[in-house]
C-alpha cells in the first residue's frame, strides 16, 4: 500500500497554486482581475483586490472570472434590452411624429414599482444571508476536516516514534509501516470527499500534489496503490471507504487506551464534517422560495421600461424634442446596465446555493497534506534529537 523511492526533482515539488499569470488569462479586455474563486487568495491578489482597480473590476465582472455570469444571464439579459430597446424606440417616434399616441402613467405605477422594488431588495437579501452561511460552514467544515487529520497523523507518528519500553524491532518496523499507511490514507481523505462534492473532478495528479515528499536528503513519497486510487474514485462514496480504512488500520496499531480515545474523537469529528458537507451537497436551497424571487426580478425587469418610458414628467412643452431624444437614450442605456446588474445578482446568488465549486478544496487539500508531511518531518526530527 506504501511506495517509497526516488522521484525526479520536478515532480517532487509541485506548485501547490495556480499562477497569477494563468488566472488572469481568461480576464476581458485586458483587465488583470485575479481569480479567487477556486483557488487560495495570495498576498498579490488581496493588493488587488482592494485596490483602486476594484471599481473598474465591478463595472465588467459579468464578462469573466470569477463568476461568468454572463453565460447563465443572456436569455433574459436579451428579453430586458429588447423591451427596453423596443419602448425607446417607441418614444422618439412619439416625440417626433404628433400622430404616434403617448400614455402617460402618473404616480399609481411609479408608486407600484417603487414598492416591488422594496420587495426584491428584502427577498434577495435574505436569499444572499442564507446562501452565504451554506458557504461559509462548507469552508469551515472541510478546514474541519484538514485540521483534525493533522491532529491524528501527529498522535500516531508520536506513538510510533517515541518508545520509551522494551519494544522489539519487529514491533517497531511494524507500527512505523502501519504508519506510513496510515498517514497515506490521511492523505487521501481530503480527496475522497472533494471527489464526492465535486462530482469526479479528481486528477491523479492533483493527489500526488498533497503526497509527495520534498526534503534535503531525500525525496520520497508516500502513496496509496493506483488500483486502490482508481476504485476510490470510482465510489460513490469513497469518503465512507476511507473512513473505515483508517479504523481498521488504527486497531491495527495497538495505541494505548487514552491515545486511541483521541484519535477516535478525532475520527468521529472528521466523519461528522464530511456529513454536514454531504448534507449541504445534497440539499439545495428551498427550490420554491428561489424561483418566486427570481420571479419577482423578472417581472420588475419586464415591466419597468413600460414605466420609465410613459412617466408623465418625460412631457413637457418647456423641452425640446432633441432634448427628449437624448434623455430618452441616456434613460435606456441606464435601464439596461441596472437591469444586467440586478440580474447577475440573481444569477452569482444562485451559483453560491452550490458553494463546493466556489471553495479552495483543491488549495486547501494540498495544503493539508503539506501540514501532515510537516507533522511527519517535526516528529521525526524531534526524536532524533532526544
């Protein structure tokens, strides 16, 4: 189940993030907006982020990274510019040709809109808070998760590195094999459960990343079979497989009762994580409450350009016809751009109700295994001087 031997320079240290050059390839017309989404924020991006530039940023975010939600607003984008389009149109040739009828709405539609608007902005905003908070317990959940395998993967190398009886060696090469399987297993749990929220996303090389080993001496790595990795992935739920792996190795180890009870609470924590994180997976947000907000957003958009474009202060003899032209443009170009943003509102708020693909989960696994190869060196050194 353990592979030691010797890995080549380049594959041995692997970059643990994307570079700043590769995120912002795909930004819009040249703007270098970091991609922040699914990979660790850096130091270079938190400058960016609150920089000045932010303000450019917000007026194009629809176009590209992090969110695109341009590719998932066209239809209605399209049917708000073209009844936008459509009573501009109307209104100019109103203006210029006498016999083209105008209506007027006065104050009862304004009043109407005015309310609804009030409506969306209340139901949006608690759609945004409970959106949010699944997102902000997947992240803490699975920080959960990393954090408590650091926990058990330093209680085992402890264990197996710091006799203090008449042990024999064999008993010795036995605890210290069981735990290299061990921390393997650790290892690869983190990948079992993004496998699982993630649907198959899962690279072979994205768990080398987490696994290899990069000291002075020597480069090892510590790995689960291929076979045994292809059948996890292939599960349906390899984190369960997992789980039961690492019980089975840890009464295999014979740690002494008090350290086993840690190791087992420690279990149980991470199991009960992975449960939280497969409960918001398989559970979306209330499906009828979502729509009836979207729909309050749609008939707002649909039915506001009928309101901007008949108010009743738009005519006025003291104002000529070329200045009513041009206020009528202006007005529509402005109807469009809020329009759009109120629609990517929507739209960013509905891609959060599945938060997985907008996590670090690959960052923050590469990271954890660095922590237990960490856990693994420390121990090891820490012996040596004793």
């Amino acid at each position: 189940v353990v592979v030691h031997g010797e890995a080549s320079g380049d594959s041995s240290r692997c970059d643990t993030r994307t570079s700043m050059t590769e995120r912002r390839q795909h930004a819009p017309l040249g703007i270098s907006r970091p991609e922040t989404v699914s990979h660790e924020t850096t130091n270079e991006e938190w400058r960016k982020i609150s920089s000045p530039w932010r303000y450019v940023d917000a007026l194009f975010f629809y176009i590209g990274p992090p969110g695109h939600v341009l590719r998932s607003i066209f239809v209605p984008l399209s049917v708000s510019g073209v009844l936008i389009l459509c009573n501009a149109i109307y209104f100019t040739v109103s203006v210029y040709i006498d016999s083209v009828p105008y209506f007027a709405s006065g104050y009862a539609a304004t009043s109407i809109f005015s309310m609804a608007s009030f409506i969306i902005s209340v139901l949006e905003g608690v759609k945004a808070n409970r959106v949010f908070e699944r997102w902000q317990t997947a992240r803490l959940q699975f920080d959960t998760v990393n954090a408590r395998l650091n926990q058990v993967v330093q209680i085992i190398r402890v264990h197996t590195l710091s006799y203090t009886g008449d042990h024999s060696d064999e008993r010795k090469r036995r605890d210290h094999a069981l735990a290299d399987v061990f921390t393997a297993w650790c290892m690869m749990l983190p990948w079992s459960m993004i496998q699982e929220l993630l649907q198959g996303n899962v690279s072979l090389e994205d768990y080398y990343k987490s696994v290899v080993l990069d000291t002075d001496a020597t480069k090892q790595a510590i790995l689960v079979r291929h076979d045994e990795f292809e059948m996890l992935m292939n599960d349906g739920k390899p984190q369960k497989f997992v789980m039961l792996k690492l019980r089975v190795l840890l009464n295999q180890l014979d740690l002494p009762f008090e350290r086993y009870l840690l190791v087992e609470e420690a279990l149980h924590a991470i199991e009960s994580s992975c449960t939280q994180l497969r409960s918001i997976h398989k559970s979306n947000f209330p499906t009828s409450f979502s729509l009836v907000i979207t729909g309050f957003v749609m008939m707002w958009i649909i039915f506001l350009p009928f309101d901007i474009f008949a108010s009743h202060d738009w005519y006025n003899d003291e104002i000529t016809r070329a200045t009513l032209t041009l206020w009528c443009w202006y007005v529509a170009i402005a109807l469009f751009l809020f329009s759009l943003l109120l629609i990517s509102l929507d739209e960013v708020i509905n891609q959060l109700q599945n938060p997985f693909p907008s996590l670090p989960l690959r960052d923050a696994a590469i990271k954890a295994g660095a922590h237990m190869r960490r856990a693994v060196a420390d121990v090891r050194r820490v012996s040596s001087l004793n």
